[in-house]
C-alpha cells in the first residue's frame, strides 16, 4: 500500500495488517464505538497487486515503464532510425 503525498499529510493510518491499511482522513476525532460524531475513515486491502491511495486532483504519481514497454522504447529509439536512413 502506498499513500500519495497531499492523502498523507491530511491522514492518519490508524491500522495496518499484511495486505490491508485503514486510515482516518483529515483532522476529526478517532472513531468510538457507539459515538455519533462522523469521521471519515479508509480501509483498503488487496489481495494481489499494488495499492496507491491518493487525493484526485492533487496526487500524481509516475509508474515506471515496465519491461515490455522498455524494450519498445529502445526498438524506437535505435532500430527505427537506422531503418529509416537504409530507407531514404
């Protein structure tokens, strides 16, 4: 699980276990049993696969190109040009 940084800043993560995170968001009181006040609270899990929690609009986030998409970018990058001059 990952919290993107504008999210972290305005929560607090409450509890964690092994593939799962529960946080209370912005400023309000922790929740009690029976209590009538209202806090706004997460709790996300996976069970396979990354998790990233974030504000929309205000949390970005760059994945790293994976290895297939890797691979095209040097085809792009080296093969594609010396084609193109063979070409002309």
């Amino acid at each position: 699980m990952e919290l993107l940084p504008a999210l972290a800043a305005t929560c607090r993560v409450i509890k964690t276990k092994n593939k799962e995170i529960t946080v209370l968001l912005g400023d309000g009181p922790m929740p009690n049993v029976g209590s009538d006040s209202i806090t706004d609270t997460a709790c996300v899990s996976s069970r396979h696969g990354r998790v990233r929690l974030g504000f929309s609009g205000e949390d970005h986030f760059t994945e790293r190109p994976g290895l297939v998409e890797q691979a095209m970018q040097l085809v792009q990058k080296f093969i594609v040009p010396s084609i193109q001059k063979s070409l002309a």
